[in-house]
C-alpha cells in the first residue's frame, strides 16, 4: 500500500492521523469483538460486536433539549442553579 502512495498522499494521513488518532476506536472494536466472540462460545448464540462496544456513534447522540438539561442538573447535590428558579422572588 505505501509503495502505491506519494509522498503528498503519505504526509497527508500522517497528518491526519496525528490529529485524529483511531487507536481508542481500534482498541474498542478489538475488544468488542472479543467480548462478542466469548459470548457466542459460551451461549452458543451469535452476537454482534456493536452490541459490546463502549464507544456510541456521534450521529446517534442527539442534543439535549434546556428542559432536559435543568431535570439533570437538580439531581447534582451541593450544585447553584443559575437560571430563573435561583432568582430572588420565586
């Protein structure tokens, strides 16, 4: 594969990869399918491997809403609410 690389091409994905390392997703996937291959010897069931893998895809993570965010935030003890129910009068 490198010998079908140029040079731009190879200081590119260094480049790349420098910044975006995919060692924590390569560990994940490895373990994933690790834990998958396991299970499957002891249940003698098939499982996939995304449903052993720790980390979530990005496009499944959706935005929490205000309201969503205040509810988490008045189950931390010892925390001071900032917003319209920490104001004098209410």
């Amino acid at each position: 594969m490198l010998a079908e690389m140029s040079a731009t091409e190879l200081g590119e994905w260094a480049e790349h990869f420098g910044k975006n390392s995919f060692s924590d997703m390569l560990l994940d996937a490895e373990f994933a399918t690790l834990k998958s291959l396991i299970s499957g010897l002891v249940t003698g069931t098939h499982h996939d491997a995304e449903m052993f893998s720790l980390i979530t895809d990005p496009e499944s993570l959706h935005e929490k809403t205000d309201d969503e965010l205040m509810i988490l935030g008045e189950g931390i003890t010892g925390g001071v609410r900032y917003g319209p129910d920490s104001e004098p009068g209410h």
